[in-house]
C-alpha cells in the first residue's frame, strides 16, 4: 500500500505533521517551506513532516524521485511515502502508521 526504504530510531518528537497529497507540487513546496520557517520550540529535531502522496488518474505521482530526495536533504526530518490508490482517508491512516511524533497533526497543502 505504502513503501520507504528508510529506518528511524524509536525516539519520540513532540509533534508529527502529516500532509496528504494528490498533484499539488508548488503547493507541498510552501507548505514545507513555511513549515520550517515557523520553527518549533526545540528546532527541526523536534517535530517530522510525513507527505504521504497519493497518485493522478493517469497513476503516476508527481514528484520524480529526484525531487524527493532534494526535498528531503533541504528539510529535515521529511519523510515520504506514496500510497497505491488516491484515497484521502487511507492516507491520512499511512502517516498515522508511520509517524513517531507524541502529537499528531493533519494539514491540506
């Protein structure tokens, strides 16, 4: 249903932001910039940004890997995953499966 080729440790973040996502590239970029902009009270290394993207009709996604990777050595903490069917709530459940944050919070981008 989802796939990460990434391990994390076990240790709790105060909060974990999880963004769903369907064909809205510009919109996840200023939603991630801004995000990192406002800061939190211990920094980057308190809180996580899960994008679970979900695909176009055509059933492709669309950030190419590339962009994915680039995106996530400007962000700390970012994690991605894709979901196999566009479908809000199952995304919405795969951030909630994969997220480490003592909090959560859902955003639209």
């Amino acid at each position: 249903m989802y796939d990460s080729n990434e391990t994390y440790s076990s240790n709790p973040l105060s909060i974990s932001i999880i963004i769903p996502t369907m064909g809205r590239k510009k919109e996840v970029i200023w939603t991630l910039e801004s995000l990192y902009t406002l800061g939190f009270a211990d920094g980057p290394n308190d809180f996580e940004t899960i994008i679970i993207e979900q695909p176009l009709e055509n059933g492709e996604y669309s950030f190419p890997n590339e962009e994915i990777g680039e995106l996530k050595a400007k962000f700390p903490n970012l994690r991605w995953f894709h979901c196999n069917v566009a479908n809000l709530p199952l995304a919405r459940m795969v951030g909630l499966e994969n997220c480490r944050g003592k909090s959560v919070l859902y955003l639209d981008d």
